[in-house]
C-alpha cells in the first residue's frame, strides 16, 4: 500500500515536524501562521511567524491554528500545510507530490476532530492519509517493543496535551489525555507575573522564563532572571528579577495534573502488566518532559523507573514515519 513516497506529519500544538523514512526529520516549525487580516493571504509560517507573536501591526496577526492537540482553525491549518508541503518538496523533491501521509492524533480527540486532521491533511494534496494514536507514534519513536506482549509506558507531555498511555501487542491498553502542557506552564507563568507584580510579559517571554527557570518541585540552587514587560499600573516598560522558586511554585498546578493522570493510567493497568512496569519503568518524551528536574521528581511521586526517550522533541514525528513498518497493527486507516 505505501511506496517511496511516504512521510510522517506530527501535527503538534507548539510545532509541526515532518518525517521521512529516506530521509529522516526533514522539517521542524512552530505551529504559527502570521496572516494578513484583510486579505487572509499568508504572510509567514513557522519560526519567521512565531517571531512575531505580540509584535505585529494591527493589520497582521500571527495565530496558533492549532489548540490543544487538535485543529481550532481548519483554513489556517490548511494554509499551514500546504506551506509545509512545498518546503518539504523543496528537500526531498518532486517525489512527494501525492504522498501517502501518517498522521498523530490524540487519544482524546473526537470523531469530528479526527476528520477535521484528515480533510486538512488530505487538502494540502496528499493521496491517502492513516491516522496514529499519539502515545504509540511517540513509543515507536522511542525505540519501544510496541509489538511484544510487554507494558510500554508512555508519557508524552507536549504543548497542548499530555497523553500517558500503557502499549502492549501494537495497540494501547489504557490511556489518558489531559488538555494540559507546555503552553499551559506558560500561561501559569504569565498570570503568576501579573498577579503578583502587575507586569503583563507575551508568550514569548514567559517561555523563556519556563526554559530557564523551570523546576519540578524539587530542592534546586535558586536561579534569578531579569523580565521585562508592561507595568500594568503605569502603562510604562519595566524590569523585574524573578526566581526559579516562584517559577517553580507558579508549575505546581499543572505537573499536579500530569501527575494524576500518570496514576489514573497506572491504576487502570492490567495485573499481567503491572510486573511489566516495575521493572522497564516509564519513558517520557515531549517537549515538556524536559523541564528541569522534571524526571526525578516523578520517580520520587510514582516510585518506578523513570527513563527519557533518546530524542523527547522528535519522537512522535519519528515514531509516526517509522509506524510504516506496523501499520496494519497500529494505524486507523481512512479511505
């Protein structure tokens, strides 16, 4: 059914990265359009789009097309795509113009939201689109024996949504997708500064402030950080110095209901399974996995082991290019 001519799309929240099995991951974007109001003709994508974010005139706006895992603006998402396409033509050549595409979603996604993923991948010129679930797109890229009888927990943690889910025999066993992640640290972050300073800092910002000042709650050397933002009383630019500390509190809500789905999915294991478990431990990817202190914090919470997948960012693009080889065990077929 698949030839030469087959990539792997991660439509992700934060970005988009596209996998060839010939030629590895040959794109990596955010997840950004910057458009146009007036015409809704595109104007960037990716990395030039997201550099714009709080930056543009009133006739320009740069959005994220993708919410929570899943599409919230289907033209844009389309527009997003095709753009993508013609990059990716660009590296590997003419041999992907009707190419068969693999495609994550994620496990809480709706019916309505799966044909919203295919329609718009379909759109930008693709001849047959599969659907994978997230969590087995992430665990095959994690170098995990998806396919043996054996528990293969996965916590993927990426902007939009975390999904934990338990893989045995090519398909899941017990999942859970909370609409929480990266993006939502960020948020937590920019209202934390604004409730407690009445500084307003962007998106941009308060990610930065996530990479470098980040912390699981655990015992860290504080870090301090200058911010800069809109003090909100006066209206004027100011400077603050923040510290991890804060930081880390500001995180606690949101890796509190990461962690509860972790156990939700552990307490819904299979006995057979459990064994499995204690001795292989869990495999984390994602972006959001790489929080600082992140993975010891949770070995201390759920007492088993604890690993991080070789490359957490491109896992689930990598599993979704290599789910090829176990398609007809793992993938949704759609005609």
């Amino acid at each position: 059914m698949f030839g030469n001519t087959t990539i792997g799309i991660d439509l992700g929240t934060a970005n988009i990265l596209v996998y060839s099995k010939s030629e590895g991951l040959i794109l990596n974007e955010p997840s950004v359009v910057a458009m146009d109001v007036n015409t809704k003709s595109v104007l960037a994508i990716g990395q030039e789009a997201k550099e714009m974010i709080g930056k543009t005139p009133t006739n320009i706006i740069a959005v994220r097309p993708l919410k929570d895992g899943v599409i919230a603006d289907y033209d844009v998402t389309a527009d997003l795509l095709r753009e993508i396409m013609r990059r990716v033509t660009g590296v590997v050549g003419n041999s992907v113009k009707r190419p068969n595409v693999v495609v994550c979603a994620p496990t809480g996604a709706t019916s309505v939201e799966r044909r919203a993923i295919i329609d718009a991948v379909k759109s930008m010129g693709a001849k047959e689109v599969s659907l994978i679930e997230e969590p087995v797109a992430a665990a095959i890229g994690a170098d995990l024996p998806v396919d043996e009888p054996i528990a293969n927990v996965i916590v993927d943690i990426g902007g939009g949504t975390s999904e934990i889910a338990i893989i045995s025999y090519g398909g899941i066993v017990t999942s859970t997708s909370v609409r929480t992640g990266g993006d939502h640290m960020d948020d937590e972050i920019i209202q934390h500064i604004r409730k407690n300073y009445n500084l307003l800092v962007g998106e941009a910002t308060a990610e930065r402030i996530k990479m470098e000042l980040g912390y699981a709650p655990i015992p860290h050397t504080e870090i301090t950080m200058d911010v800069r933002g809109r003090d909100l009383l006066t209206g004027l630019p100011m400077t603050l110095t923040i510290t991890s500390t804060e930081i880390q509190k500001a995180l606690e809500e949101t890796l509190s209901r990461i962690l509860e789905a972790i156990r939700v999915t552990l307490e819904q294991c299979p006995a057979e399974l459990s064994g499995d478990i204690v001795d292989r431990g869990i495999v984390l990817t994602g972006g959001g996995s790489q929080l600082h202190g992140f993975q010891e914090w949770l070995v201390n919470q759920i007492d088993v082991p604890v690993h991080m997948a070789p490359s957490p960012l491109e896992s689930v693009a990598i599993g979704t290019g290599m789910s090829l080889e176990y398609i007809d065990k793992v993938s949704k077929k759609i005609n």
